[in-house]
C-alpha cells in the first residue's frame, strides 16, 4: 500500500509542468548567484574629501584614498557645508575633512614645539550602521597608515593566522548555510500546498475513506521530499565543487545526514501547517510567516550571539540553527561526528516531535 502511495506522489510531481523545472532550477540558481550577492564584505564606499589644507601630506591621503579597493572617490569639495549635501543626496557616503595647516601643526606636535596634534574630521552616512561603520574604520587606518608611519609598520609586523578559512572568502562560509535556506524551501512549501492543494481539488476525500492508515498516508507524502533533499544536497554539493572550488573538508555522510533530518522536520512542518489550513492561500501565509522567523533567527547571516537575550533562547528550538551549526562545522571545520553530536541529537528530537504531531493532527474520515 506504501509503495503505491508514493507512486501516486511521484506521479503527480511529474505531471505538473512547473515543479519538476522547479526541483531541478532552484537550487542550480541558488548556488550560483546567492554566493556573489550575499557577501557582507563593504566596498564601493563613495567618499568626498575636503582639503583645507592643500599641502604633500594632505595631497597622499587623497591619493591613498583613491588607489584603495573599498573606495570610489569622488571628488574633492570646496566646504563640508556643500559635502554634506552629497550625503543628505545620497551621492555620498563618508567626508574627510582635513583642517588648514594640518601638515605643518603635525610636524611640529612630532618635533615636541607644544602644538596639539591635528585631527581630521570623519563624517559618515550611519543609515546604514555597517556600512558607515565601516567607511569610518577604513578611512582610520589610511589617516593612521600616513600620520603615524611607526604605528603602519608596527602593524605590518604583526602575524595573523586565519583558521579554516585563511583566505577570508565569504562563499566558502555561505554556501553550506546555502544548503539550508534551499532544502527550506523545497521540503516545507511543497507539502505544506501538497496536503491543501488535494483538499482544494476534493482528491484527498478518495484517500480519506479507503482503510490507509494515517501513518502510510503521512509517511507517503513525506518519503519523496527526503527524495528530493538528496537530489538537492547532491546538486549543491556538485556545484560548490565545479563552480566555486570549494569541497566538504569533513565526511560527506554527515553532511547528508543533517540533510535528511533538516528535510525530516520541514516535510513535517508543511504537512502539519496544511492539516491545519483550509485554503492554500492560508496555508502559504502560515508557512512563509514560520520560514521568515525561522531563517532570520537561525544565524544564517549573523551570529546569534549578537542577538539580545530574549531571541538567543529561541535557538534552543531553531532547528535551522542547529543544522546551519552543525553543517558548517562538517564543510568547513572538517569536523568528526562527535564535533557535531549535539546538533544532531537536537534535529532527531526536534524531527521526531513534529512527525509524530504532523500525524496526529491529520484527521482521517473513514
């Protein structure tokens, strides 16, 4: 009976004309744009430069500023009256000022002639906090770099070793955070409509007075959404070799193991939200609320640590922090079984309990 249940899945995923595209598209998209657009790294920061002091010194910073990779220069202007325009505008992000004779009164503050050391103003556009803290951090070590050579060199001196990542790239830490965001998708809103779409098309009343148990129906609707995770967890793991050069540096098996239960718990999620919804409509309200929290607490993009108490508790039932945790540990740590032990005890429990309720709720009508 199982066996001709998931038939009967397999069957309708492929006569419809959009999901098959959809299984085979989305995560191809994903791992091949995502990773380029979702880096955090801040560069082409617009900076407009006021020089009131027009000497050598002042003309290097300037020029420092326009060789720097982080920065699109552009210009210098007569007041930080008409610079801060540029900013209020948005034709600008950050304005140095330099002060009238700050070349001269630096020499002398050097030279002990009792002159205070000058200063060079620093106004950033903080409407976006990263970025203007950012801007004003780069803009401070190419002022250092220039004022205080001694402090440059006693810099360049200093040795940091970059565990795991010695490289700084942002892909290598984003795609296996990537895998989540696309078996979430795939495995919660496809059976969250599956459930929902029959009651719609009154198929699922045929099901409902045959001798199915709950247990084989749930089971058959869920079985081809793990299915699915493998195929997906396959083409992302291909693509991440073939695309970026990037492999799992720990055993693949865990890797498709967290997989499955992450698939385990959002299969069950969406067949639990479409017992409960009488409309597709509402059935994709109610997922896409549930996925949004999910994913923006899970630390995907930031660290959870950087949350405020009340929402770092919510992690202890997030599985998608769990598995994110767990599946960057594997890719890029190398970690063993042990390393990840706790994690996955956390996505068997978290599964189990929303299987088990995913069944108990779907009401049967014999």
């Amino acid at each position: 009976m199982l066996k001709i249940l998931i038939q009967k899945e397999f069957l309708q995923i492929r006569r419809n004309a959009f999901l098959p595209r959809l299984i085979v598209m989305f995560p191809i998209v994903i791992m091949c744009v995502m990773p380029w657009v979702m880096s955090q790294e801040v560069k082409n920061i617009r900076v407009d430069v006021v020089d009131n002091d027009r000497s050598t010194l002042s003309q290097q910073l300037v020029h420092s500023i326009e060789a720097s990779r982080y920065f699109v220069f552009g210009g210098q202007k007569p007041s930080y009256e008409v610079a801060l325009k540029e900013i209020e505008t948005s034709r600008a992000d950050v304005v140095m000022v330099i002060p009238q004779d700050f070349e001269r009164n630096l020499t002398l503050a050097k030279a002990g002639a009792g002159v205070k050391m000058p200063t060079v103003f620093i106004a950033a556009n903080a409407v976006n906090g990263t970025k203007g803290s950012m801007a004003g951090a780069y803009l401070s070590q190419i002022v250092t770099a220039q004022v205080s050579p001694d402090v440059a060199t006693l810099q360049s001196k200093v040795s940091t070793l970059f565990l795991y990542n010695k490289h700084l790239n942002y892909k290598v830490f984003m795609i296996p955070a990537l895998f989540a965001l696309v078996m979430m998708l795939m495995c919660g809103f496809l059976p969250a409509l599956n459930i929902v779409g029959e009651k719609e098309q009154g198929t699922i009343e045929q099901i409902n007075v045959t001798p199915v148990s709950k247990w084989a129906f749930i089971l058959a609707k869920l079985i081809p959404y793990w299915m699915i995770a493998l195929f997906v967890v396959t083409v992302c793991l291909l693509l991440s070799w073939a695309v970026y050069g990037i492999t799992c540096q720990g055993p693949l098996w865990l890797i498709y193991l967290l997989a499955m239960l992450l698939a385990l718990f959002f299969s069950s999620f969406g067949l639990l939200i479409s017992n409960y919804s009488d409309t597709m409509q509402q059935a994709i309200f109610v997922m896409w609320f549930f996925v949004v929290s999910l994913l923006l607490l899970s630390g995907l993009f930031t660290p959870t640590r950087s949350m405020p108490h009340w929402a770092y508790l919510t992690t202890y039932v997030n599985p998608m922090h769990y598995f994110i945790d767990a599946v960057r540990t594997v890719f890029v740590r190398g970690g063993s079984f042990l390393a990840v032990a706790h994690q996955l005890l956390a996505l068997v429990l978290i599964s189990a309990v929303m299987g088990v309720w995913a069944v108990v709720s779907y009401k049967k009508n014999s």
